[in-house]
C-alpha cells in the first residue's frame, strides 16, 4: 500500500511540474513573440504586407471615426477605385509624411480617371482642404481599432521592460533545462 502511495505523490507532483512547464513555455513564447512583433513595428514603421500597411492615428483630426492612437490597415489601391467619401492616405508631398483624411472632392481626367482629389478633416470645421495629386495616394483604410492601437502604444511605452522581462525568462529557462538534465 505505500508503494502504491508513494507513486500516486510522485506521479501527482511531476503533473505539477509538466503543468508548471507547459505554462512557463507558453508565457515564454508569447511574450517572444510579442517583442519580435514590437521589434518589427518598430524597426520596420512603413512595412508592406501583401498590399496593406499598418499605421497608428496620431492626431484627432477624424474622430469619431478615427480616434486618436487607432491603429489602422491600409490597404494599397488605385487611385480610380477610390470613391468620394471613403477615408484614404496619402503621402504630403510638403513634408513627405503619410496623411489620412476623407475623400470629400475627385477631379477626373477626359477618360474617367481619378487625377486630383480634395481630402478634409471630419474634425476640424471650417478647414481648408487638401488637394492631392492621384500619383501621391497610398491606400485606403480597410480596419480600424482602437483596442490594438492603445495595446500597441502601451506596449512601445514598455518596450525595454518587455526586452528585460524576455531576456529573464530565457535565462530562467535555460536554468531550468541545464538543471533537469
């Protein structure tokens, strides 16, 4: 009988140490997997997947529909498939950064193309507009969200701590195979 009990504890506590494992790997693994992505975005702002960027609101100039911190999905188009009202980017060709605001005006040419559109600000009255040669449009916005946005920003914010808390858990880790060897 006590040998039989004495298995029953041993196999419960290496259940305990297999669950024990199996958390730590995947706490070790996400939070890897969450630098590797910082580390792209951060690295990498203007990286192109398959046609779609990713870019982050930094102002407040088109809430409600976009808030500020919003993380948004561009995906790249043609400058003839874009219709008033849709909400596209553009890079300014003053400063050269990438702006996104609504489409409120298209000029065509003599064959139906798009070549000058009128962008504005849904929050900001009274603006003047800005006109946009079809040859500096980027994209249009496809997704929006403020979730992953202010997820994203909290995560920069912490950037070296999540370096930090990463390093350790490999160090931990690599502790923990040596010793069970």
């Amino acid at each position: 009988m006590k040998h039989e009990e004495a298995e029953r504890m041993l196999f419960e506590e290496t259940q305990g140490i297999k669950e024990w494992k199996i958390a730590f790997n995947i706490v070790f693994y996400l939070s890897t997997a969450i630098l590797v992505i910082m580390t792209l975005l951060l690295v990498l702002p203007d990286l192109n997947v398959m046609g779609f960027s990713v870019l982050r609101v930094v102002t407040a100039s088109m809430e409600p529909e976009l808030p500020r911190d919003s993380l948004i999905l561009i995906r790249q188009d043609e400058a003839n498939n874009l219709e008033i009202g849709q909400i596209a980017t553009y890079m300014d060709e003053e400063d050269g950064f990438l702006r996104t605001l609504r489409i409120l005006y298209i000029e065509k040419d003599d064959d139906g193309n798009n070549v000058v559109f009128k962008f504005g600000a849904d929050a900001v009255p009274n603006q003047t507009y800005q006109v946009v040669s079809s040859d500096n449009i980027v994209g249009r916005v496809v997704f929006v969200s403020y979730a992953i946005g202010q997820t994203l920003l909290f995560l920069h914010s912490r950037f070296l701590l999540l370096i930090f808390t990463t390093i350790s858990l490999l160090v931990v880790k690599l502790y923990v195979s040596w010793r069970s060897r």
